[in-house]
C-alpha cells in the first residue's frame, strides 16, 4: 500500500531548486523537514483516499506545498469527501511525537553511525 502511494509522488523541478538554494544558504536541514511534512500529509490525503477506493492520479510536491490529485471527487459520498480532506491535517498529531522521540534519543546518549542530527 505505501509502496502503491509512493509511486503516485511527483517532485516539481523547482523544488530541487529551493532544496538547492537550502543547501547554498545553510538550510538544508529546515528545509528537509518542511519537506518531509508536506509528504506526509498529502500521503494522509492519499491514504484515505485510497483506502476508500478513490482513484489516485498523483500526488505532487510543489516547491511551497503539495496537491493529492484524484478523480472524480465530487461524486463521492460527503463522509468520505470529509475524511479525505480531514486525513492530511490528521497527520500533523503524531508528527510531533515522532520528533520529540528522535530529540530524545539524541539527548540520551545513544551511540550515532553519523552526524546527521
């Protein structure tokens, strides 16, 4: 199923240029993150969508948001249209959670392979 959602993601060129200009500037890391938040929300979207049977033609990832693309929304029932639209916002919930953990872990001690925190 994730596997089915990620071969539906499309990165717009421009975005490599922010992700470059990041870099260039030092905010890769800033960057990276917002990156990864807008994907998991669309992949919220897509997710609901998906598992109501919806058609989904693309998500895309533009350089200062996202979009999850699908057919024939409008002639679905209002529950589902709801919980489609409320999926992607839902998202942000355990978000924090995930990156408290990962604060932690680092603030713990535990043994690193890399400096990538």
């Amino acid at each position: 199923m994730i596997s089915f959602l990620f071969a539906k993601i499309k990165i717009h060129p421009v975005f490599w240029f922010v992700m470059a200009a990041g870099a260039i500037t030092g905010h890769f890391w800033e960057i990276a993150i917002a990156f990864f938040i807008v994907l998991v929300h669309e992949c919220g979207h897509g997710f609901a969508a998906y598992k109501f049977g919806w058609h989904i033609e693309q998500i895309q990832l533009l350089p200062f948001g996202g979009v999850a693309k699908v057919e024939h929304a409008s002639d679905r029932p209002m529950r589902e249209e709801w919980l489609v639209i409320l999926a992607g916002p839902l998202q942000h919930l355990w978000l924090p959670l995930v990156f408290l953990f990962l604060f932690l872990l680092r603030r713990s001690g535990v043994p690193r392979t890399s400096n990538c925190f």
